[in-house]
C-alpha cells in the first residue's frame, strides 16, 4: 500500500478551528499534538466547546484517532488564543 502524509500546523483560537483545516483526501487517521501553553479542547463537530471532548494539556498533549476523511476534528483554547510558534501541530495517514 502508498501511505500519503499530510501535516502542518493550525493556531487553535477560543472558537471552533478546524484541524486541520482542509483534510486529506482518503485518510485514515490523524494525530493532533497541542504545543501551546494552555490547553485545547478537541472533538469531532464544529460545536466543540470547553466541556464536550477531548482535553490535551498544554506543552504536548497528544491524541491519535481513526478519523477517515469525512471526521472533521474541531478544537477551542481554553484561555486565550494560541500564538504562533505555541501552535497544534498535526499529521493525517491514508
């Protein structure tokens, strides 16, 4: 099998993010690593919010899923924008 990656880096904001923001045509899984200073919140809707998913700790709080190409993964910063260089990283597997 040809194992395509896709990955990048998406600033996660107070409101719904997308992450990433365009998905990987036929993926299979993605990894989500928050490398900010406070925590995110991640789920797989667009009204994610502080209490309905998934909490990755600040400074490289990770999650792996098999979320093919039609899961749309949002995530929200608990306190405060993320910055840049403080950002979710990402890589998406097909």
């Amino acid at each position: 099998p040809t194992i395509v990656c896709g990955n990048g880096i998406t600033p996660v904001l107070t409101t719904a993010t997308a992450v990433p923001t365009t998905i990987l045509t036929g993926r299979r899984s993605v990894f989500i690593q928050n490398n900010g200073p406070n925590e995110i919140v991640c789920a797989t809707n667009s009204s994610v919010s502080l209490t309905n998913g998934v909490t990755l700790a600040a400074n490289g709080g990770n999650i792996t899923l098999d979320c093919g190409s039609t899961c749309a993964m949002n995530c929200i910063a608990q306190t405060t924008n993320q910055v840049s260089g403080g950002a979710t990283n990402f890589i998406e597997l097909n």
